[in-house]
C-alpha cells in the first residue's frame, strides 16, 4: 500500500467534432444545445454583433429551412 498526498488527472484534448458528433446522437443534446442558441441568439447584442453574424445567418436559414420542410409534407 502507498499513501498519496494527492490525486492528479490526465486532460485528454479532444477536436471539436468529437462534441458536434457527441450532440448531434442525442435528441436532448440537441434541444438544449437550440434552446440555448436561441436564449442566445436573441439577445439584441449578440444579434447584431459582427462576431455573430455568422452564426445569426446559419440560425436563420435553419429556421427558414424547417418552416419550408414542414409546411411541404403537410
């Protein structure tokens, strides 16, 4: 037996398509990950920052996207 004064962890980075395809298999992932995109997005500040607007644009073509997919099947 050995006593230790301490516990370290190892860190493993990981690429950010390890998260995108973590999120994109779970229903409630994804639903939180769009609700809080939305909480976000709808700030007036974040809206209009140019930071964003890459962002704003893709968010909206998703919506306009899914607005045409389900007005079509109906």
């Amino acid at each position: 037996m050995r006593v230790v004064d301490r516990v370290t962890t190892q860190q493993v980075e990981h690429g950010i398509e390890d998260c995108v395809g973590r999120v994109l298999a779970s229903p409630v992932a994804c639903t939180v990950l769009l609700e809080n995109l939305l909480a976000n997005l709808t700030d007036e500040r974040r809206l209009w920052d140019p930071k964003w607007a890459r962002t704003v644009y893709v968010a909206v073509r998703l919506g306009s996207t899914l607005g045409y997919v389900r007005t079509r099947r109906t």
